[in-house]
C-alpha cells in the first residue's frame, strides 16, 4: 500500500510549507525491481520558498540506503540516496529563456494544483540511481550443478569424417 502526499505547489511554495518525514521503501513501486531489498524507510524534505525574480520553489532533500542489484554478480550493494534538488516552478515551459534551460543550477517543474511528492520523490531516486550498479570486484554467478566445463563441441567430436 503506497501512501500519497498531495500538494497544490504553488501555494506551498508562496506560502513557504514545509514537509517532512519517513517514506517506507517497498511503497516505491516504480524503483522496486531495481533493488534486491525493499527493507528500510528513506527521511525526506520538502521546503517551499520564493526564489530569485520571485519565481516559486521547492527544495527536496532525500536521504537514507538502498540495496540495488549488482549488474555483475547480481548480489546487493548498499547505495547511499542523498539527493538535494532544487525545483522552480513555472506556469509551462515556454516561459523558460534558453539562458535558464542551459542551466544546471537547478530543475525546472510544471505547477500542479495537485503534485504528489511521493511520485516526485520517486521520479528523483530513479534519476540518483546509478545506471549499471557493481560492487568494486566480484565473481559472476555461478551456474547451478556444473562442476566440470563441458564445451558445446564436444558433441561434434565423435562426426568428423
């Protein structure tokens, strides 16, 4: 069962909201298939505020560990989520200059009567999460039940003409 925290983000924003809590692992259906544990609560933050040019924002801060699959060994690693994004709110994206666009420093979002943080703080983690996680050295599974290499052309030993 995912739980749902609903927002109106421009008026967070302007009214500078703050919310904070624990968000259960396994309520994140969309990171769930890339983790080996869904075990665990991750601490967010979001924090609204007006920023330069009075434009609104929110601050999200999302801290704890996931254990994602290792593309390797196919074992857990622990990754450390840390994630500190800055989101200016505008009305629709054609009121953004190419100078903004270009710019790093922060993200831009589309104002919703009804933004759900869960969904954004998920949309966050799947952009934090490394592309191909593997542990610094580790061996590739192994098959079960075979102790001896067998080579797929020993079966053409035996018709040689």
């Amino acid at each position: 069962m995912s739980q749902r925290v609903v927002i109106d983000s421009l008026a967070f924003a302007r009214e500078g909201g703050s919310l904070q809590g624990e968000l259960p692992v396994a309520s994140l259906a969309r990171v769930l298939d890339m983790l080996t544990d869904p075990a665990g609560d991750l601490s967010y933050r979001v924090q609204g505020r007006m920023g330069p040019r009075n434009r609104p924002q929110l601050v999200l801060e999302v801290d704890g560990v996931l254990s994602v699959r290792c593309q390797r060994c196919l074992e857990g690693i622990d990754s450390p989520v840390r994630i500190r994004s800055l989101l200016e709110l505008v009305k629709d994206e054609e009121e953004l200059t190419q100078e903004e666009i270009e710019d790093d420093s922060k993200d831009f979002l589309t104002a919703q009567k009804e933004l759900d943080v869960v969904a954004l703080i998920e949309d966050e983690i799947i952009l934090d999460l490394p592309a191909a996680p593997r542990h610094e050295s580790c061996a590739l599974p192994q098959a079960g039940g075979l102790s001896e290499k067998v080579s797929p052309f020993s079966v053409l030993k035996g018709k040689v003409r």
